[in-house]
C-alpha cells in the first residue's frame, strides 16, 4: 500500500498546489493522479509564476495580442485553458469517488475582495466560461467574501473558501455553506453535485509569530502555533457534523465542507520539510501541497493520524501565547489582510507580465 493510500484509508485527501501548462501537457500531472493525488488548487501567485517564467504561453500570448485583447483577457483565456485541461484530467476521479474529489479550483480577481456583488458576478462568469462540474470557485474569506460564498453556493456553483486563518473565518465560512444550502433546499433546488472545501492556512502563522516568540523568550513555543491554531479548528469542525442544522442537509444529499490545509509548504529550514502534513492528517481533511513538499513527504513523511489533537496540548499551547500578551485574532487578521494584498500583488505582476510579452 502506498503512503497515498494509507492517507486516504485516514480520510485523507492530498491535493497538489500547482499548475501550468507543461505541467500538464508533459503528463506529470496525469502521473501524479495515478500515484493517488486527488485534485488541484491554483492562486495568483501560481499563475504569475507559471506565466512570467519560461516560454510555454509565449505563442497563445502573441497569438491572442494579435487579436487586440489586452492583459487581462489573455490571462483570463490561458488561465482557463489550462483549468479546463487540469480538470479534464481529474474527471474520471471525480466520477469515481461520486463528487467527493477531483476538483480544480480557480481564484476570483483578488481586488474583488472586498466587494461581494462584484465577487459573485465574477465566480458566476468564471465557472460558466470553464464549465466543467468539478471546478471549485475560489473566494476569499473577508466579510464581503463571506456574504458572496453564501451566495455562489445556493446558485450550484462548487466553492473553494480562500485564506482563512482563524476560528471566527472558519465558523463565518461553515456557516455561508450552511445558509447556501439552505437556500437552494428551500427553493426545491438539488444539494447533490455542490462540493466546498474551507482552506485553512497555517505555516504563515508561524512564521509571523516565531520572530516574537524570540523576542519573549519563548523558544519552547516556536513552530507549534500554526498546527495548534489549526488543530482548534477542526475540533471546531467536527462539532459542527455532529450539529442538527448539518444533519438535516446531509439527510437532503449534502456532502460536507471539508477543512483544507493550505499553505503547508515548511518556511523555516530548522522545522521538518514535512511538518504541516505530519502534523494534520485527520478524517474528512485535504491537504494541498506545493509540489517540493509533496515530493519530501513522498519520501519520508509519516502517515499515522495525528488529528484530532489532544485537547490539553492544544488549549495549553494557545493559551500560552495568550499569557506572553500576543493576540492571536490581531495577528491572524492582520494575516488574510496580508495574504489577500500579497495575491492582488501577484496578480498585478503576472498581468504586467503578460503585458510585457
């Protein structure tokens, strides 16, 4: 038995942070379906990434400038493109496991962030233009966002919550799923075929905190925020599965949102390579990896279930950084604002990247 499907017998699914287009014509990423990954998520950066480095979309970018489009319609066009094909290759597992996995998902412009009416006219375009059944739409978790998600959902349209950071994002996200579906439950609209994951990020937390931690005194405290943070949250999770409002929706045919752990490529080279997937394999979770990770874990990363966490150790783990005077709301708000400005960043670069070829 591989260590992918080990994973998957925890209730585990591992789904690779990455896309671009050779990655997908070379046949990498139909290997990687074969050796278990179970779906895709892309951002911005990745994007960016993929576009400004290398020659693989020169020609489809000299082509449609040809045709007077500008950057942002040329993006738009490649992005798809390479979304459709990814999702193209993931069709026979989502077939297979019944919805439950094989998705690809798609971010809304980031500088919508902020605007909820702006943010679902979007989502709605998006996933009409890529028109498969297994895109998840991305949309970021601010209070806009959150008010969109709820919206987009009760429309059918599959939902990838982005960038969240803290209890309160999750209960505000589980509870946008909820009223979603809700919704389309009481306007006598099918709950079958809508999936949602909520993306949790959790490696940032650490290293916004660790340099504080210095600070303090605290080195005992050092790299195990992030994982307590999200161990929380999903003991926050399971309590809501056990919920009547849930069970009334799963009676209708809903599936549950799954926790999503993002951001777990490891930043700080003192810390396992493999830390934030060890530390957060649990029933019902996604982990999403960046590509070195997946590869080091592939390698030599544990398998056993580490989820859900001891409650002692993660209560007291939490509260000492309480007792040290760091408030983990302030830091982890200041994070999704720094994360939804750094994938507005990334998409403006990547824009002046098409531009510039």
């Amino acid at each position: 038995m591989t260590r992918l499907q080990q994973l998957l017998e925890r209730g585990q699914s591992i789904w690779i942070d990455y896309i671009e287009r050779d990655f997908i014509t070379s046949g990498h990423l139909a290997g990687l379906i074969r050796e278990g990954v179970r779906g895709l998520t892309s951002n911005p950066a990745i994007f960016q990434k993929a576009i400004s480095e290398g020659a693989a979309y020169d020609a489809d970018i000299a082509a449609l400038a040809a045709r007077g489009l500008a950057a942002e319609k040329i993006y738009e066009a490649l992005a798809i493109a390479d979304i459709r094909a990814a999702a193209d290759a993931f069709r026979p597992l989502h077939l297979a496991s019944d919805g439950a996995d094989g998705y690809v998902s798609l971010e809304v412009n980031p500088d919508l962030a902020h605007d909820t009416q702006k943010t679902i006219e979007e989502a709605e375009r998006l996933f009409a233009a890529v028109n498969r059944p297994n895109l998840m739409i991305k949309i970021p978790a601010t209070t806009a966002g959150i008010d969109a998600i709820s919206q987009v959902i009760a429309a059918g349209i599959s939902v990838n919550a982005t960038l969240l950071f803290n209890s309160r994002h999750y209960l505000a996200v589980a509870g946008a799923w909820l009223a979603g579906l809700e919704n389309r439950l009481n306007q006598g609209q099918p709950l079958q075929g809508i999936a949602s994951v909520a993306s949790f990020f959790v490696s940032r937390l650490d290293t916004r905190l660790d340099p504080q931690l210095d600070r303090l005194g605290c080195p005992g405290l050092k790299g195990k925020l992030a994982v307590a943070n999200a161990a929380a949250v999903y003991d926050l999770y399971q309590e809501l599965l056990t919920a009547p409002r849930w069970r009334r929706l799963a009676a209708s045919g809903a599936r549950p949102q799954r926790l999503l752990w993002a951001s777990t490529g490891t930043k700080d080279p003192h810390y396992s390579d493999t830390l934030y997937v060890d530390e957060l394999i649990g029933p019902a979770t996604v982990n999403t990896v960046p590509p070195a990770t997946f590869k080091a874990w592939l390698d030599h990363g544990r398998t056993a279930a580490t989820l859900p966490a001891a409650a002692f150790c993660t209560r007291t783990a939490l509260r000492a950084l309480a007792e040290h005077g760091i408030n983990l709301d302030m830091e982890t708000e200041a994070l999704q604002k720094e994360g939804v400005a750094a994938f507005a960043k990334s998409f403006a670069a990547m824009l002046q990247s098409v531009a510039d070829k």
